[in-house]
C-alpha cells in the first residue's frame, strides 16, 4: 500500500497538474476539475471539455451513474 504525506490535490498543485482548473465550466456546470479521476490524480486526458467517463467527485467517493428507468409495456 502506498501512504501518501499530503493529499492527491496538493501533490497535483506542486507538480502541475492542475492547469484544467483554469479553463471555463462548460455546459451543466461540469469542469474536469470537478471530476472523480482527474482530482485523484487518475486521469492522463487533457482535454478541452469533460470526457464521457466523467463522475462527480463527492464525499461518498466514486458512484456510478445513475440507470434509467426500466418501463414494461403491456404485450399486445
């Protein structure tokens, strides 16, 4: 197991990583900054907008989407 002294963020801070944060929020509120992987440092895209792949960083951790509703149509 690896033990970290200082959290994911501030080793990204010191070592560059964070230069996405600068960019505007797009659409729906949305930046890579905000996501699940690139915040722990698990995300090697450096792209202009988030990714399909992007999850909400939250105290929970990482959840997955959510599913849509299945609807049973009656057999005609």
């Amino acid at each position: 197991m690896i033990h970290l002294e200082r959290p994911p963020r501030e080793i990204a801070d010191a070592i560059g990583l964070t230069r996405r944060e600068s960019r505007p929020r797009r659409k729906g509120g949305r930046s890579c900054a905000d996501c699940y992987f690139h915040r722990h440092l698990l995300c090697a895209l450096d792209l202009d907008q988030p990714c399909s792949t992007f999850r909400p960083d939250s105290p929970d951790g990482l959840v997955p989407p959510r599913q849509p509703s299945l609807l049973v149509r009656e057999a005609a």
